[in-house]
C-alpha cells in the first residue's frame, strides 16, 4: 500500500492465487475428509507457506474456492443470458457442478446462515434475468420464480449427499436433473 492506496497484487501472487483456486476446487470437491491444504498447496505448485499467505485457514479457502466459482458461473450464464431456450442447458449445468462440488457445498454448510444466504442469493441473483426471458418466450413454466431455483437446487443437492458411494449419488442426481428439468420447462 502506498500512501493509502492499495497496491495491485503481483502477477505471479495472481498466478499463485488463480493456481490455488484452481487445485482447491478439484480436491475440496471431492468430498473426502483427507482434502488437506498441503496437498492444495502442492497440486497448485505453491510452497505452504504461500497457500497460507493468500488463505489462512480452511474456512478463507473455501470461501474463496466458492466465490471463484460463482464468478465463473456468473460469466457462464451472463454470456448466455440472450437466449431464453439455453436456459435448460445452463440450469443442467448447474445442477451437474452442484454434484461435482458436493465437498465444497458441504464445507459451505458451515458458514454462517447469513453467508449461506448470501451465496445462494447470489446464485439465483445470476439466473434471475434468463429466467425471465425463457419464461417470457414460453419455454418453463409460467409460475416459475427465481426463488423457485432454490427449491431446485435443495432437492438436487439432497438427491446428491443421500449416500457416501459417489458413483450411486452421481447416479441418482443425473436423474433427479432430468425429474427435476422435465418438471420446470413446457414440452417443445
């Protein structure tokens, strides 16, 4: 900080950070107890002492790995936001990530319910305006809110974590996507 002016991070802090978040998502994803931060660290190819310079503790990491990505799901979704009929193809893809990361989504239930809100908030915050423009064009259901994803992404999430055998969970939350999908968007 110079003069009271924060100074922008250094390219390679950026590339350790973007490294971080990168390995962090892949081995928190995976649900397993043993997701240890030296084994982030050197999937990132960053020494420990740099993982803790950027996140002290577990809980900063994941809040950071879910922040990362929402910004990514958010450019995803904006980029796609003109077309009312991709808004089946998003929301599948979101549901899928939400399987992917059932091991952050899990870190994440330990927040704060206002945190949690917050994300979730921001989730649906995100699709609000796809939403708009399919179920304007015809392509869901007339009464379908944006609150409604909530209830979707509960029920997907649930369907996902009611087993620990991750092939049985991908399983049933494939068809609980394709149960829940069918449900929401108007026959073509």
């Amino acid at each position: 900080m110079i003069y009271g002016t924060p100074t922008a991070r250094r390219r390679d802090a950026q590339r350790n950070r973007a490294a971080i978040l990168e390995a962090a998502s892949e081995v928190l994803a995976r649900d397993e107890p043993g997701a240890l931060m030296p084994e982030i660290a050197r999937r990132a190819g960053v020494g420990q002492a740099t993982l803790y310079r950027h996140f002290p503790d577990r809980t900063a990491l994941t809040a950071a790995v879910l922040g990362y990505q929402m910004e990514r799901l958010e450019t995803r979704i904006a980029a796609h936001s003109t077309e009312p009929a991709g808004l089946r193809t998003l929301l599948r893809e979101v549901l899928h990530s939400l399987i992917g990361m059932r091991g952050v989504v899990r870190l994440a239930r330990r927040f704060d319910l206002a945190t949690q809100q917050r994300y979730m908030r921001r989730l649906v915050t995100a699709f609000t305006v796809p939403l708009r423009r399919a179920r304007d064009h015809g392509h869901v259901r007339a009464d379908l809110t944006p609150d409604d994803l909530v209830l979707l992404f509960t029920m997907v999430q649930s369907v996902s974590e009611a087993t620990a055998d991750v092939a049985a969970a991908h399983t049933a939350a494939d068809r609980a996507v394709d149960l829940v999908l069918d449900g929401v968007f108007l026959p073509d």
